[in-house]
C-alpha cells in the first residue's frame, strides 16, 4: 500500500513536468466564432452603358464617335457590355436579352432590334458584348436620335435600362420648304384634232399641322373654275381644251409649300370611349367599292389583329405591323383590286397596302381613309426631276384631339404616329371613299382626271427644290470643373456648365478606368449648368471627356482629355495589449480597425522565445473591433507580435509589430515551492515508514 503511494505521487509529479513542457510547445488556438455569409439567390447585372462607335470589330475593340454625329453614308455602331454575377460566386445559368429602340427628332420609332443569348452556364461571373448597327441615309430626319436599351436576364427576370444619343446631319431636315414644278402633258396621237372635254386637277392644300401652302399656285393656264369635293379636296377645272393633231397641251402649275414634321403619341383612349367620341365619322368607317370592311375574311383577320388590346391608336399600329408584314410589294397589280382580294393574295403595291389597312381598321370601328399624293426624295438644295413614279398612296387614322393621322402601312410599327410618315410625302387627296363627287358628278379619285374627245396619251412631270427651313448651327462650348486627386471609392462631384446656357440637354461623360475600361454617365443641364457625381472603383489615372452632341440649332462641343489620380486611402490598427507578462498568464488582444468594417480579416502572428510562430485569423466585428484570447504564455522571454491587415481595393494595408516581455519570478517561485513540496513529501514517506 506504501509502493503504491510514492509510485502514484511520483506519477502525478511526472505527468505535471511534461504537461508544463508540452503546453509551451504546443500552439493553443484561442475559441473564435463562426461568420456565416448569407448570399442572396438571384443574379446581379452590370452595364458599361451605351456606347456611340463609327466601328466595332469584335468584343471590347471599338472606336468611340465622341461627338456621335453621323452623316448619309455612314453606320451608327451602338456597343454595350453586360456583366452578370452570381452573389455566392457558385455556378450559374443565364440568358441575356437585348431590346435596342431608336427613336428620330420628333419622337417616332424609327428602328428596333433583338439579340438574345442561347442559354450559358458560367462560375461566379460572366461578361457579354454585343453590338447594334444604324445605317444612315438621307431619309433620315436631320437631329437628336435617342437610343433606349433594355437588357433582361430571363432566368432571375433581373433588368437594366440604358439610354443614349447621337445626331444625324446632312440628311431631311426636320423644317423644310419645297418649291415645286408641276407640269401636265397631254399629246394626241389621233388622226384628227382632240378635245379636253373636261380637266380636273387637285390642288395640293395645307393640311395642318405638317403640310402648309404658302401661297396660291401659279397657272401657266388659269383654270376655269375651282370646285371642291364632298371630302373638302379641291380642284382647277378646265374645259373644251382643243389639241391640234400632232399637237400637245401643257399645263404648268407651282407651288410654294413647307413641311414640319411632327409626331403624334399614344392619346391613351379606351376602345368604348373612342368609339363614342367619333361616331359623326360615319362616312370613314363604312365599306366601300375597294374597302370591303364588312367582308367575313376582313372581319375576322381584324378580331385577330385587335384580340387584347384596347386602344385604338395601339390597335391601329398592329394592323400597320400586319399590313408591312404579311403583304408582299408587287408593283404589277392592277389599282381596280381591292382590300379582300390583297387580303386573299398577299400582294399589291402602295394603294393596296392603304386599301387593307383602311378596310381592317374600319372593320374595328376606327375611323380611316385613303390618301393619295406625291413622294419626293429628300435631296436638298438641288433642282430634281421626276414623274410620275413620284405618285403614292398612304393611309390615315382619326384620333381625338389630334384629328387625322398619317400612317404608312409598308412601314408596320416604324415611323408610326409621324407626320408626314417619309421624307417628303406631299398630300393630294383625302379619300374615304376613292371616289368623289364635283358638280354633281362621280368621278374616281386620281391624281388628275379627264374626259375627252379623240385619242389622247396624257403623263406629268414634277421638278422641285428643297431648302432648308432653319438656320445654320451656332457654335457651342463645355467648361468642366474636376478635381486633380480623389480616394478610390469617393464620391466624387463633375460640375460644368455648357455655353449657351440651354436647358434639359443631355451632356455625356467617358470615363476611361487605368485598366483600359469604359464607363459612361450623362447628365441634364439646367440654364447650362450640369453636375455628375461619380465613384471611382480602380486606382491609378482616369481619364475623362465630356461631350454634347449639339442640337438643330448648335453645333456639337467636347472637352480636351482631363485626368485624375485615384488613390487608396490608409488605413490603421490601433491595440491594447501587456507590454509584460508573467508566466501562465493568458494573452488577450483588443483592437480597432480604421476603417471600422466588419467581417475584414486580421492577421496575428504570435512568435515565442524559442522561435516557433503561432498564426490566428480573427474577423472584425461591428465598429471594426476584435479580441482575440491567444491562450497562457508558457516560456519566458521576448514574445513577439505581428498583427496585420491586407487591406482591400479602397484601402492600403496597414500592421503593427509588438514585443512582449515574460519575466521569470512566477516561474521561480513556482519551481521553489513545487521543490518542497517534493521534498517534504518525501520526508513524509520516509517517516512514516520507519514508524511501520
């Protein structure tokens, strides 16, 4: 039983020597809790915006057009960048969808365009380009273009709106004047002497807001009488005009006109509410010889065309968008077939597309009716010849409060709402019935027409200049204020102002990052003024350039390359810590990080004095604060410590090196009186052996 004793204490003293040695070699991780990141489902989208380029050769390799001004003959590249990312950075699926829509200077659509990805699957994030191409032509109306970009991720259903500018010079102008050369040519080709019994021409009149006469016409013949129709057309009227055999009569008429395009939106009406207002309309909203609107065929396509909707001006685009659509041009149809039969056959030339349009928009109940005129090429400045091949026919549509509205069934949803609906399109004609009655009589509306004696060939010619209705551009100027120097991810304020000081004009801003990307932002100006405030996510040089596309009345302005240092900002951590210890005391670290973010990660490199280093992570909390309990000091001796953090993109990085000092006492006393007790012990034993 004695053995037993002395070999258990002799155990116990052993095991305690050893744990004081293990434990100061041993590294003794402090308890630190877990930081759980909780991510969100859905994907994130980012756009570089819309960038104006005369050329795109592939993804990122692009020429920006910095004052986006185009003229006939060029191409306007429209490139944007989408980047999609994934929160959790984990594997993803996605399909990107692009909407490009242009809008001209008045408000109309004029082009529209899709591009949709085939389904992807990437890691953490993906980056796309894609590119849009606008061929300019001189059809195009002169000014302001405004793109409208939607991108739509189908898979999260997340979406992104960009919009941007550019400008069209040198094309149809928006204001115009035409002075135009009318002449009529009748030759007899009889044997004998012919005779005009009766002559009836219409006159091209204003028709409000687009169309204005500027003066009366001038006759090389007066006509006999004027006459008007029952639709308000009207007409010179000539009568008894002899033509010798061999001979040919000539009639000259001029005149003196401006064109003003103008757009007219969306009245937002209800289908029942319209119908009440344009009951009075009786007469454009019946069949006809060419307009067959009550025929089953015509009835049905039109219930299919309106299902859904309820609003005639919206309406009336899908028939537009069916019309450009489903007919096929052929300009060898005869003029006497009608809607049903272009209907049936799915061809025809201009007054068949109006016909159908006419017909189906009248099976609906929206008022509408044919219209004939002259379509003139928007050549400017220069005398041009034609004939008859100028002659056209279109559509309209009636719409309360804004009356009739032009439309050009071969164009579908393009241009819809614009008046006129084409460079230069000059109304003749009203028609809702194509046929017309003066003094009495019916006639089939025309471009002229005429009853005679004889055997008479009969053609026109038209010769017109165009001018320019405004003046010249005046000149323009930016004045930019930015600062020289800025910290990463600072907001930071661009102000200018914009000579002439105009309002609700759109100034761009370039920002070309150090690593070569673009980003760009606009901005409105008030009396000139303008302020754009920007962060910065990249250190190093950007630089920057602002723009002003100009208007119809100012030229375009840029300023020269300006530059700004994008700096980190420093960062610190301040500790409170033992400078000295004894042994077996615990080490405990309080801190702050500046900045004050939770959940950075600090570094703690913990060396003892035999050289072996011990290395925590712990995460701020809130405030930037940390402790962390690094367990007892073992040996004693200079203890040193590291602690350190790697910054991130806004700020450096930032670290302290500390020295702590472990005195002996605590050690010696504890050897001291772990000694006696050894010995004492001992003795004890010893004793009370002898006793036994």
């Amino acid at each position: 039983m004695r053995r037993q004793v002395v070999k258990t204490t002799g155990r116990a003293v052993s095991l305690m020597l050893i744990a004081l040695v293990v434990i100061s070699l041993l590294k003794i991780p402090p308890g630190e809790p877990i930081h759980l990141r909780v991510g969100i489902s859905s994907l994130t989208m980012r756009s570089i915006g819309i960038i104006i380029c005369d050329q795109v050769w592939d993804a990122g390799r692009y020429n920006i057009r910095k004052n986006a001004t185009f003229r006939p003959g060029e191409t306007v590249y429209i490139y944007n960048e989408v980047e999609v990312r994934s929160p959790r950075a984990r594997s993803f699926k996605f399909i990107l969808e692009w909407t490009l829509e242009i809008y001209d200077p008045v408000g109309a659509l004029v082009a529209r365009s899709v591009q949709r990805l085939s389904p992807k699957v990437a890691y953490g994030s993906a980056a796309y380009a894609v590119w849009f191409k606008k061929p300019v032509s001189r059809v195009d109306l002169e000014g302001l273009y405004r793109v409208v970009l939607r991108i739509r991720e189908l898979v999260s259903g997340e979406s992104l709106k960009e919009e941007g500018t550019f400008f069209i010079i040198d094309a149809a102008p928006v204001m115009l004047r035409i002075s135009l050369n009318q002449t009529l040519i009748f030759e007899n080709e009889g044997p004998s002497a012919a005779i005009l019994r009766k002559l009836y021409v219409p006159l091209i009149k204003s028709v409000r807001p687009y169309q204005e006469v500027l003066q009366e016409p001038i006759f090389s013949r007066y006509p006999e009488t004027l006459e008007n129709d029952q639709w308000g057309n009207r007409y010179a009227f000539y009568k008894d005009i002899r033509i010798p055999k061999g001979g040919e009569f000539r009639l000259k008429i001029i005149y003196f006109l401006r064109i003003h395009f103008k757009f007219f939106p969306d009245p937002n009406i209800s289908l029942s509410e319209f119908k009440a207002r344009v009951a009075g309309l009786k007469h454009c909203l019946e069949p006809t010889k060419y307009i067959e609107s009550d025929a089953p065929e015509i009835r049905k396509v039109a219930d299919q065309i309106s299902a859904g909707y309820d609003n005639p001006y919206q309406i009336s685009r899908a028939i537009a968008n069916y019309t450009y659509n489903y007919i096929k041009y052929d300009k060898h149809v005869d003029e006497k077939l009608g809607a049903l039969w272009t209907l049936i056959n799915r061809r025809g030339k201009c007054i068949h597309f109006s016909r159908l349009f006419v017909a189906l928009g009248r099976a609906i109940g929206i008022p509408s009716r044919v219209v004939l005129g002259l379509r003139l090429e928007p050549i400017v400045g220069t005398v041009v010849k034609t004939g008859e091949g100028a002659a056209h026919a279109w559509a309209e549509i009636y719409m309360p409060d804004q009356g009739w509205i032009p439309v050009e069934p071969q164009s579908g949803i393009f241009k819809f709402g614009r008046a006129p609906p084409e460079p230069v399109y000059i109304c003749l004609l009203q028609c809702p019935s194509e046929a017309v009655i003066i003094d009495g009589k019916e006639f089939e509306a025309a471009c002229y027409f005429y009853a005679y004696v004889g055997r008479i060939r009969s053609y026109f010619e038209l010769s017109y200049k165009i001018e320019k209705e405004l003046p010249e551009r005046f000149p323009s100027k930016i004045e930019v204020q930015l600062a020289k120097k800025c910290y990463i991810g600072e907001r930071v304020k661009v102000s200018g102002i914009l000579h002439p000081p105009l309002s609700n004009k759109a100034i761009t801003f370039y920002f070309y990052s150090p690593s070569g990307r673009l980003r760009v932002f606009r901005s409105i100006t008030r009396n000139g003024a303008f302020t754009l405030t920007v962060m910065f996510n990249e250190t190093g040089t950007w630089r920057v350039q602002v723009v002003w596309i100009g208007d119809s009345m100012h030229s375009p302005a840029l300023t020269p390359p300006l530059e700004i240092e994008v700096i980190k900002r420093k960062s610190r951590i301040a500790v409170s810590y033992p400078s000295t210890a004894e042994f077996g005391d615990a080490l405990v670290i309080r801190g702050q990080l500046d900045p004050p973010l939770e959940g950075e990660e600090i570094e703690i490199v913990l060396q003892n004095p035999l050289g072996r280093e011990f290395i925590y992570s712990i995460k701020t909390g809130p405030g930037g604060t940390f402790e962390a309990n690094l367990g007892p000091l073992l040996l004693p001796g200079a203890w040193k410590l590291s602690i350190s953090w790697a910054g991130n993109y806004m700020y450096e990085p930032s670290g302290l090196a500390l020295t702590i000092i472990v005195g002996v006492e605590r050690i010696i006393l504890i050897a001291i009186l772990l000694t006696i007790a050894i010995v004492s012990l001992f003795f004890y034993i010893r004793r009370k052996r002898k006793k036994g």
